[in-house]
C-alpha cells in the first residue's frame, strides 16, 4: 500500500516468523531502508543498535540514516491501529512525502 517492496514476500512466513542471519543479510544489506522489529528491546541510538549487532554498521539503510528500530510491542499496535501503523510506514518509506525530510 506504500510502494515500498518487502525485500521476503517469497519467504512462506515471513510476516512474522523468526528469520535466519544470512537470509536476512542477503536481502537487506542493500535495501534503501530497513525496519527491523527489536523484540522489545527499545533501541533509540545507533549505538544501542550497534551493540545489538555491529554488522548492521555495513548496512546501506544503517548509513543513509534509514534503519529503524522498532520495538516488538509495535506489532501489538499493528492489530489495534493498523491505519496509524501504516502512516508511520508510509512516513519511514516515504519521508518526502510528508515534508520529514528536505
């Protein structure tokens, strides 16, 4: 609904099951920008991120600034707020849009 291409759509599962690390590397190294679900981990600095897991310093997103963090209670919101959730999608994939970004 974003026009942002979900780099696992032809992963069964993938909506939220857990992933191996070098599928997930593979097809995220090079993405414009990665939304990651941290499990509850509040993560808010990139080096709370890197502390997780420095190979995400390699990432195009991690570099270009657009590799978020979200914490996995945000999937609780997904069921109760899906329109709002989807906004906050729309804002990250497509920050121009919405005048976030110069």
């Amino acid at each position: 609904m974003i026009k942002g291409e979900y780099f696992f759509n032809d992963i069964p599962g993938t909506g939220g099951s857990y992933m191996d690390k070098e599928t997930f590397y593979e097809r995220a190294m090079n993405a414009d920008v990665v939304i990651l679900h941290t499990m509850g981990k509040n993560i808010t600095t990139k080096e709370q991120l890197l502390s997780l897991n420095p190979d995400f310093a390699n990432f195009k997103a991690f570099k270009n600034g657009r590799f978020y963090a979200l914490p996995y209670d945000n999937s609780k919101k997904e069921v109760l707020d899906p329109a709002g959730i989807m906004l906050d999608y729309a804002k990250v994939v497509h920050p121009e849009v919405f005048g976030l970004f110069p």
